[in-house]
C-alpha cells in the first residue's frame, strides 16, 4: 500500500495518507502566534480543516487527538472552542497534556489521527 504526503518539508510532512487512515502533524497556530489560546486553538482547527480536506476527509471522521498545552492552567480555555468545533456524536479519542512547546509564541499544539 502507497504512502501519500502533503506538504512535505526538509523536516517533516504536514500530512501522510496510508490507505484509509490520514495522519497530521503537530499543528501549531502561525497564524495567531503569541495570541490568546482561544485564537490559537481556533487557527489551528481551522488549519486541520484545511488539511483533512485537501486529503479527502473531515473532523467527523477523526480517530484520536494529541493536544499539547504550554500552560494546563488554559485547558477550559482550549476546551471551550474544541467544544464547539468537534462534531457532536463523533468525538476522537483524545490526550491533553502540559508540556514546553518548541518556541514559546506558541502555547497550543494539536495532531490528530482521521480516517477517509
């Protein structure tokens, strides 16, 4: 079975499709640096919106989520606008955890597993 990648860097890929399953990289708001975390978190679900449509899928479909919190003290902050973005009745499996993030502008990081 052929791998997919989508937007490939030196690094890493944003994206790798293997079958039906559609991974994505730890998305960091680069749009919203050094923002509230409620306008990071919505940057970042906006730009795993993006990316689960370019690989043929959507939110609904998603299989697990990693949230990486600079700060646990913002968890209700993050969960507020996750809340109204997840789609009811089809929730991921889910981690959250507190963590140093690679560049302190940054205070949210999410990837997520989604199937097609």
């Amino acid at each position: 079975m052929s791998i997919q990648r989508l937007h490939v860097g030196d690094r890493m890929s944003q994206v790798a499709i293997h079958g039906d399953t559609v991974y994505l990289a730890g998305q960091v708001a680069v749009d919203a640096a050094g923002e509230s975390v409620e306008a990071q978190t919505r940057n970042i679900l906006d730009r795993i919106d993006g990316l689960l449509a370019e690989a043929g899928t959507d939110k609904s479909k998603a299989l697990s989520a990693n949230i990486w919190l600079s700060d646990m003290s913002t968890f209700n902050e993050m969960n507020a606008v996750w809340d109204a973005w997840v789609t009811p009745g089809s929730t991921p499996c889910r981690a959250c955890v507190e963590s140093k993030l690679a560049a302190p502008q940054f205070t949210v990081e999410i990837m997520m597993t989604v199937a097609r």
